[in-house]
C-alpha cells in the first residue's frame, strides 16, 4: 500500500479542486492509501468515505505581504503533517499548494516524493499587481525544478513549463489532461432549472461559466455578444462569480444590455444551464486545460472559444469539435456566435464530433495515468534512480 498526500486549497470551485475530487474518487484504494490536506475546509466537491483528511487552517488573499505570511504558516503546519503521515508521494494541486509542498518537504526531511500539477499559462500576468506577478514568477523558477515530477494538463503548459518557468529536466514534466467525469455532468444535466429564457424557445441564450476574473476575458464576450445583437435577438447568462464581477456589471449597464444579460451566480451545478443554452462562449485570454470547454462538449453544447495559448485547441483538436477565434476579437467571437446560431448543420457536425472527443478525458483513462505515475516514481525511490532519468 503507497500513501499519497494531495495538498489542495480548498475543494470549494476552480478546476483543481474538481479535478481532485475526481482522482480521489476513482483512485485504487487497494494500492493507495489517499491522505486529504488542505488550507481550509471549505468544500463544494465531494469525496469519498474513509479518506483521512487534514486542515492547516489557514486563509489566504490580502495583500501579497499577508499572501507571503498564510504561506509561511501553511508550510510549517505541513511540515508537521509530512512528519505525522509519512507519505511517499506527495501531490500539489497547482499554485501556491506547489511552492508549499516543495519547501515543507525541504523543512520535514524524509523521503517523500513531490509531484506538483500545473493548470494554468501565465495567468499572473493579468493581474493588476506587478509586484505578485514577479513573487509568482521567481518562485515557479526558483521551485518548480526541485520536483520530482510535475503534471502539465495540456501541452500547452507543457511548452510554458520549459520555456517560461525553465524547467529544464524536461523527463520530469509529464502530460495528463484534467479528468472530466462524463456521466456524472450528464446525470446532473437533467435537473430542473428555473429560469424564464430558458422556458421559451424563440430566443436562443447563449452561456457562459467560469470564475469572473480579468483572464477570463468576459469584456471581450460582452463586446461580441452586443455584435450579435446588431444581427438577431439573443440573450446571455453567465454562471459564476468573481472579483471582476463589478467591472462586468458596470460594462453590461454601459451598453444597455441589462434586460438581456443575466449574471445567476455561482451553481453548484452548472450543466443543467448547459444542457438547455444554445451556444457555450469562451472568451478566455490565458488556459491552461478549460475544463468547462469539455462540460458543455458533454452536454451537447456547441461551443466557439478563444484560441489563447494552452487548452482550447488541444480540446477542441484544433477546430474539429467546436470553433476557434483570436483571442481578444470581439469581431470574430461574434461571428463564431453568430455561426452556431444559424448553421444546423455545422451545429450536429460539431457536437458529434465533441461527444466522441469527451471520452478521451473519462476519469477511468485518466486516473489509470495518475496511478502509473505514482508506480514509476514509487519505483525511482526504491532503486535510488535520479529523477527524471530516462527510461
């Protein structure tokens, strides 16, 4: 039996999160010994009984002097778990969880092997802080390369991994896309939803859900929906929340598009919107993978995305299961829009080709290359075999 401690922080929203629960649930419990750590407890995704699960307790956001401090705590309170647990592997969910088990690893001593997971492409850089931008950076650069293994969930990041963090033993970069579990969305997809567009047939909605934050691009699909406006009656929810909701909802009312734009908030389950919209709208500037792209591919949704720098593309396999624009043309994303709206047949061509594509990413798949990993760096620690040897 290998332990394997997943360090996340928290299990409330955001893709990693999910993608945990997914491993946890799927993970061979026969051969693995899952322990759950994470900052706080917070948690919208479920796991499964009889896993041992630890709080550090700890709150981030502020200012970056507080975001340093929580980190501090955080990896010293880790640090005593390391020495409790005694785990062999140890997983990172992606951001700070990377840099906090990478350095109470160094702090507790021990064997433990670290394996870290990154899920994004420069998103720093869209925020308004320069200074955070730069801590961010020469962390990754300083700490990423004391991995043993890290997990890029596209090849995209892969790319970023080598190029911009300049991890430069390229055998510890291993790719694995994001679990994506098919039929639970599918299930969920048929609950009731009460919402009057969506009760009416006339008007086609187009959708979008994600976390509202600068990255995501959202002005940019308010500017091409208000295009799509200019060529047929439409309307548009969006599904989520975040620290640009404000901006959003200042831009919306700039526009006059109140009576037809609708923000609903965050849902705990957003498929049963997917199942019933018209067209999903990815306007992001920077990915990673873009997990919600290949939610709505399972629910049948066709869906037009920007072609940013990680994800989308590999998703969609380079515009064979949905459509891809620029990012930040407003002009083209409308178009694409525009496009799903009106062409039947593009439509049911799209949507075939996504329902094949999603199986790609069935947790089963996926899992089983996690479960590998664990097996191959397991192996390295038992032969004394430097890291990222070639094999």
């Amino acid at each position: 039996m290998h332990k394997v401690l997943f360090l996340s922080y928290d299990l409330k929203d955001g893709g990693s999160p999910q993608v945990l629960s997914i491993i946890l649930s799927h993970l061979d419990r026969d051969v693995f010994d899952p322990v759950l750590v994470t900052y706080s407890g917070a948690r919208v995704f479920p796991i499964p009984e009889g896993i041992t699960e630890r709080i550090l307790h700890v709150e981030g956001g502020g200012s970056l002097l507080r975001k340093l401090t929580t980190n501090l705590t955080a990896v010293l309170r880790l640090r005593r778990v390391l020495r409790l647990e005694k785990p062999e592997i140890t997983v990172g969910m992606g951001g700070m969880t990377n840099w906090g088990l990478i350095l109470a690893r160094m702090l507790a001593g021990g064997e433990t092997a670290v394996i870290i997971g990154e899920h994004g492409v420069n998103a720093a850089k869209y925020r308004s802080d320069r200074l955070t931008v730069s801590t961010i950076n020469i962390l990754s650069r300083i700490l990423y390369p004391q991995a043993d293994r890290i997990v890029a969930v596209s090849r995209g990041v892969q790319n970023y991994l080598t190029e911009d963090v300049k991890v430069r033993q390229t055998k510890k970069i291993v790719h694995i896309p994001n679990p994506v579990d098919i039929e639970r969305i599918r299930q969920l997809s048929w609950e009731p939803v009460d919402h009057p567009w969506l009760a009416r047939k006339d008007v086609p909605v187009v959708l979008w859900v994600g976390r509202i934050e600068p990255v995501k691009g959202l002005g940019n699909l308010i500017g091409a929906f208000d295009r799509v406006l200019g060529e047929t009656d439409a309307r548009l929810i969006l599904v989520g929340d975040g620290s640009a909701q404000n901006t959003i909802r200042d831009l919306v009312e700039l526009k006059g598009l109140k009576e037809k734009v609708d923000f609903v908030g965050f849902q705990s389950n957003p498929y049963r919107y997917m199942s019933r919209c018209s067209v999903f709208a990815f306007p992001s500037l920077s990915e990673g993978f873009g997990m919600v792209l290949v939610e709505a591919m399972a629910c049948g949704l066709p869906v037009v995305s920007t072609d940013c720098i990680a994800g989308p593309s590999e998703i969609l396999q380079n515009g064979r299961c949905g459509i891809l624009v620029p990012v930040g043309d407003e002009g083209a994303l409308a178009q694409g829009i525009l496009k799903l709206l009106t062409d039947t047949e593009l439509r049911n061509r799209l949507t075939s080709e996504a329902f094949r594509r999603v199986a790609d990413f069935e947790p089963a798949k996926v899992v089983a290359s996690y479960e590998q990993l664990f097996h191959e760096v397991c192996k390295d620690k038992a032969t004394g075999e430097p890291v990222g040897h070639a094999r």
